[in-house]
C-alpha cells in the first residue's frame, strides 16, 4: 500500500488529466498504475506490493519511500488509521 498522501497526488493527477480529455487507462499508465488498482483505491481497499513498485518507479522513488508515513498498528505492521 502506499501513503495516503502519494495515493491522492495521483489520483488527483489523473482525475486533471480526465478532464481535460485523457482517457482513464492511457492516464493511469503514465502514472504507473493499472486502472483496477485505481479502482481498488477508490474503493478503499489497499494495493499491492507490485502496485507501490510501480508507481514509485513512475514516481522516480524507491519502493520503500511510498510507504513513508503509511499507518502501522501497534507492532509496527501495516494497519490502518
């Protein structure tokens, strides 16, 4: 999963691009993503270790840099808010 504040940058990226006329799968790659992730996101589910890979490298990030400020539990493992 990446960080909430990564997420909406790029959701917010391609809902500019769509209304000015791209189309959502061709906008979805240039930001490195599939458009099911994209639709996963939107419905609240937590993406995949691919998925950070990709938009990190999209992003010209490491991997582990998207997952900077992603909530933990208690123990340090992924949770949420």
């Amino acid at each position: 999963m990446t960080g909430q504040e990564d997420r909406q940058k790029t959701v917010g990226h391609i809902e500019v691009a769509c209304r000015e006329g791209a189309r959502l799968k061709p906008a979805c790659e240039m930001a490195g993503l599939d458009v099911r992730t994209l639709q996963r996101w939107f419905a609240g589910q937590p993406g995949s270790l691919d998925d950070a890979e990709r938009v990190a490298a999209a992003l010209g990030l490491g991997t582990a840099e998207v997952f900077v400020g992603a909530p933990t539990d208690d123990d340090g493992q992924p949770g949420k808010d």
